[in-house]
C-alpha cells in the first residue's frame, strides 16, 4: 500500500495539477506543450482528456501574449497556471510578469490579487548550452511582489505547488528537469508545504550548508560524505527563494556557526549573496570562518560535457569546501 | 444611426462626454500650480471612442486600459471622486495614491485596470476574455490603447492568441496619429492599423472616432459578435488629442515640445466630438439649448466638488509603504 505511494517528481506534479483542477473550477494550465509528453513529461498526463482543452490550453510559442493572458484570466478571478518548458523562452514574456502581475495588487492598493502560477522547468545539461538551461530564480526574487519557489524532492513538489496555486499572489514555481525522476513517498490527496518555510533536511554541529532545488540532493550526498571525516554538517533546503526564510538559516548559524550557501544559479547578485548578507547582517562576528559560497561562475551555460562538468558544481565540491572551512576555523 | 438611440440615451451619452472633457480640462490649473504632480495624460479629443464602446458594453464586461484612461474609466462607470483624488496621489484615490493617474481601477463597474506599458495590458484582456469563455459567461474584454501599441509584437502575439481561440475580446485602438513625439508616418509604412489584425482571422474595422453615432454602432456589433462566439474585433478609431502627450503642453511647433503643426490642431479642433453631439442635441431638437446647459453646469458642479473633496483627502502615511506589496 505505502509503495503505491512511492511517486516520481513529475508525477507528484501531475498530482497536485489533477487535484486542483477537481477541486477548483477556477484552476487551468495554459502554455506551450501542455498535451506534448516531449515538453512536459508525464507531469500533465490524463489532463487534457479529464478537463478538455478549455482548462488544459496548448499554445503557440507567444510567451508574451500567453503569460499575459494567464496573468489577466487570474485578475479577472481565475487560478491559471502557466507553464514555460524551458525557463529561458520566459524571456520574451517578462512584462506581464514583472510590471503587471508583480505590481498589480500594490499600483491599486491592494484587493487587486493576481493568482497566477508561473511554471518554469530548469533544463540544465545535456550539452543544451546558454539557451536551454538558465535557472534564473534570483532575477524573479529581486522582484518585489512576486513569490519565488523551488523544490527539491517530490514530496515538495506536490505540496508546494499546491500552495502556490492557492496563493493569492503571482507564484513563480521553478522546478529542474534532473528531479523529475526522484521519487519518494507521496501522501494522497490534498496537503500543503508552506511557502516561505525552509526544511532542515539534517541536524549536525560543524557546518551549515544550505541549497535549494536540485543543489540539495548534492548537499546530502556531501553532508554523508563530510560524516565519513567526523564533520556533522546540518543541511538546509531553503525551498522558497521568496519569501526567504532567513530565521531558520540564521538559527542553525548560531549554532554552527560556520556557513557555506550552494546555489544553482550564478554568483554575482545571486540568491547565495542575499543569504551571505542577511547571515551577516544578523550575526556580526559570530562566524568562526566566514561565510563560503558555491554557485555558477559568471559564465552563460557552455554545451560541451567537458565544460559541463567543471560548470555545474557537485556533492565533491561541497566537500572540499566544507573541509576547508571545518578545519581552517577553531571552534 | 442616430435612430438607433433614444433623446434619453443620447442626451446620457453627452452628459457622459461632457463630463470627461470638464474632468480632464479641470487638471490643468492644480497641474500648473505644481498641486498635481504625477504624470498626467489629458484625453481631451478623445471622448467619444471612450463613451462609444463603453455604450455599448454593460456592467459585467471588462475593460482594460493604458496611460490615458481617464475616459475609459469615467465611460464605463468608474467613480469620479476616487479618480480625482488618485491623481492628486491622495488616500481615497482608487489606487489609494499609490498609482497616480496612469492606474486607474473600479472592480464594480469593470474596469479592471490601466498601466502604461505600451501594449501591455492587451493581454490582459485576451485573458479577460479567456477567463469569461472557460467561465462560459457572455461577457466581453475590451482592450483600450493607442496607435503606438501597434509597434510592440505583443499585439500581434495576442491577436493570433485571441482569434485561434475564438475570444470574446475587443481590440480598441485609438490611433490619434501621434506616438508620443512621433508622427504616425514616421513609425509605420501603412496608416491603416485594423489591417493588421484581419491575417490573424480577426472582423477589424476602421471609423471616425470623433462620431460618437459611428463609434457605437461599430462597438455594438462588435459586441454582438463577440458574445455570439464571433470574436475577436479589431476596431479602430481615427481621433486626435487636443493636447500633447502628457501634461497640459499642446506640443505645438515653434514652441519648446514643438511637434505638431497649428492648422492640424485647428482642423481637428474643428472635428471636437465633443461639440459634435451638442451641435446635433440641440440643432435636432432633442435637447434645448437651456436643457443642456442645465446639464453642463451639474456635470461643473460634480466635477468641482471632486476637487474640493480630493484636496480634503490626506496623503497615504509614511506607515503605509509596505502595505499592499502582497494580497495577505
């Protein structure tokens, strides 16, 4: 019985659509490859067939006109989720997002709620270089007005889409394409992982090391690795990108107090410099070795698997950090 | 055409866009006092495509609109003392003063919102429109911008988006031949707008915009199409603001702004449609002379006492910054 329940990331996706679209006649999937398996996997399978094409909508490539026209159903009193198969595409659909739905409940002082669900699926690897592969989750949470959030495990995804699709505010839900076959146990039905609430995913003294999406797999396994050397790192998957949930971040420093932040996107006015700052901000001079990041370098996303591999950072560079960072300081 | 209207109806049409032009006129003086600080686009010259479409629109269609909306809100219901008061930026304004003129919003007569990103709310309304055919209400969306929407592809995009999937949805575009500065020739080959829109499959009409007889009839049926599953229309309107771009200047050549020949504002001054539907009340004798100006002076008299009671109205405080950033 319990392992029925053991469910791929995507299908935990596919859950949480079904689930919602039942639930809430308000609730629709609007954008381009909604019925294509080759776009979204099996994430909307039996959709199309269970609500029709009125609430499943496949689209032509007008990012542009369809995330507005996501963003205006949800004004005028839908709960559309719009879905981009490739993050980068969302680029020509910026507006709607960022001066619209972003600003909209603020420009008219509020009772203007936005309920939209922007979907983007992270596609990095594969030799599909700059274009196919940018996670871009810190461009969306410089945003004021927009919600931000990543899963890490299919639990989460469920649970977190879910609550996005009930929020009230533009929710950007950002998943990458190497989960969707990691799988866990998914309880049936409805339930809700809050947004703006990190998990610890393990407890340790050494070393905080927090992640988000699929950077926290790699801390896990670096976390099991460091346990090998006698170091007790504690792992945190941050989960929303916004509202962060900087509180439980700073709690575990206080008691670690070391910190090494892994992000997927790039460094440079990235998600690991916001947390680096907030930490510091909250705990001057409480850190016995500084505060490590390990991100993208500042370098667009190269094809060749050469260059992929010293790219994408993984569980063995959390390890030399963290080592480094464990033995230079004197707790 | 006229036929089409009851002396009742008319005589509202011209209340409706009498009371624009005095609402818009009365902007200037606390503009040039500096008393009204926020930037202010004067829709003077362009009262009947507003009142038009929205004659034709009941309560429960939506409309959308962009930086020149003062009409299209007042057109379609929206209440008078909060858009007074909003573009003072002062706490009972519609947008509570954190929108200005430019965002202008009343839910309860269905104008859902004005933003002024070029074309940026055409969208919204296909969505509008959208939401309304998966809710299978028979509700229309109207999308209200202007002839420079018509160089940003979002148009085009949510053109073809609206006619594949046959969207009650109203593309309005008041083509008033000037992109801010720039004369429409110098922005497009072709003057005619609404051709653009009949590649996509779309019905797309071009009309005298200050007729207000001729842009109903054209909003009715566009109406009438839409809500039997006909849509989307492209209408567009060929008008003219008497004033310039933004603010009270009239952008006239040889001064500062120096944009627009003085015998092209004077040949439309001479179209005023405004003055149009005056002239055929009171020459075909639906209204006396003394009956309208019993009408024009308690149009003055609602939009003066907007003014005195925006000005009685408090800034938002300080302590108010943060609120509203999210729907709580």
């Amino acid at each position: 019985m319990m392992n029925d329940r053991i469910l791929p990331f995507s299908l935990a996706i596919n859950e949480a659509l079904d689930l919602m679209m039942a639930r809430d006649e308000n609730v629709f999937l609007i954008g381009q490859g909604v019925k294509s398996p080759w776009y979204v996997g099996n994430t909307t399978q039996g959709l199309l067939s269970r609500y029709g094409a009125l609430r499943v909508i496949d689209t032509p490539v007008s990012e542009n006109a369809v995330t507005g026209s996501a963003v205006g159903a949800a004004i005028a009193g839908m709960r559309p989720v719009v879905v981009h198969p490739r993050t980068d595409f969302l680029m020509y659909g910026l507006d709607p997002v960022i001066n619209e739905a972003a600003n909209w409940n603020y420009m008219f002082a509020g009772n203007a709620p936005v309920p939209v669900v922007f979907w983007l699926i992270v596609n990095r690897g594969g030799e599909q270089a700059a274009q196919h592969s940018q996670a871009l989750h810190a461009l969306f949470a410089h945003i004021p007005g927009l919600k931000v959030v990543m899963a890490s495990n299919a639990y989460d995804a469920k649970g977190l889409l879910i609550s996005a699709i009930e929020d009230n505010n533009p929710v950007v839900y950002i998943d990458d394409r190497w989960l969707y076959n990691t799988s866990c146990f998914i309880p049936a039905g409805v339930y809700r992982v809050p947004i703006g609430a990190a998990a610890v995913k393990k407890t340790g003294r050494d070393i905080t090391i927090t992640a988000l999406s699929f950077m926290v797999g790699e801390a896990m396994a670096a976390a099991d690795m460091l346990k090998e050397d006698g170091i007790a790192a504690e792992v945190i998957d941050l989960r929303s990108v916004k509202p962060l949930d900087i509180r439980t971040v700073v709690r575990s420093v206080r008691k670690t107090r070391r910190l090494l932040v892994v992000d997927n996107g790039w460094m440079t006015c990235g998600v690991s410099a916001e947390i680096s700052a907030c930490v510091s901000e909250r705990l001057p001079g409480g850190l016995v070795s500084g505060i490590r990041r390990i991100a993208l370098p500042d370098v667009p996303a190269p094809a060749s698997r050469t260059l992929e591999k010293v790219y994408f950072p993984a569980a063995d560079h959390i390890v030399r950090k963290a080592k480094q960072m464990v033995r230079k300081g004197i707790r | 055409m006229k036929r089409i209207l009851s002396n009742r109806d008319a005589a509202g049409l011209y209340r409706s866009m009498f009371r624009i032009r005095v609402c818009e006129e009365s902007f200037i003086g606390p503009i040039m006092r500096g008393i009204i600080r926020c930037p202010v686009h004067l829709c003077t010259g362009q009262e009947a495509v507003a009142v038009g479409v929205c004659a034709a629109l009941s309560r429960h269609d939506l409309i959308f609109g962009n930086h020149r909306s003062h009409g299209h809100y007042l057109a379609k219901g929206g209440d008078l003392n909060k858009l007074v008061a909003e573009v003072y930026c002062r706490r009972d304004g519609c947008a509570g003063g954190r929108g200005g003129s430019m965002h202008l919003r009343d839910v309860s007569a269905g104008m859902l919102g004005s933003a002024p990103i070029v074309a940026g709310t055409i969208s919204l309304a296909v969505g509008a429109g959208l939401a309304m055919k998966i809710a299978r209400k028979s509700g229309v969306a109207v999308s209200f911008f202007g002839d420079g929407a018509a160089g940003e592809g979002v148009l085009y995009e949510s053109l073809n988006l609206a006619a594949l999937k046959r969207l009650p949805v109203i593309f309005v575009c008041e083509n008033n031949l000037y992109s801010t500065h720039m004369p429409i020739r110098e922005c497009r080959v072709s003057k005619d707008i609404y051709k653009i829109a009949r590649p996509f499959g779309a019905r797309a009409w071009q009309a005298d915009g200050n007729n207000i007889f001729t842009v109903l009839a054209k909003a009715k049926k566009a109406v009438s199409l839409c809500r039997s599953g006909r849509g989307p229309v492209f209408l567009e309107f060929l008008t003219y603001r008497m004033h310039g771009h933004v603010g009270p200047d009239d952008n006239v050549q040889g001064a500062h702004t120096d944009i627009r020949p003085p015998a092209e504002i004077e040949r439309w001054r001479r179209k005023d449609p405004v003055l149009f539907l005056r002239r055929y009340l009171t020459g075909s004798g639906v209204l006396s002379e003394k009956a309208v100006a019993g009408l024009e002076s308690g149009v003055m008299n609602e939009i003066a006492r907007a003014h005195a009671l925006a000005l009685t109205s408090s800034f938002p405080g300080p302590r108010t910054l943060r609120k509203h950033v999210y729907d709580e």
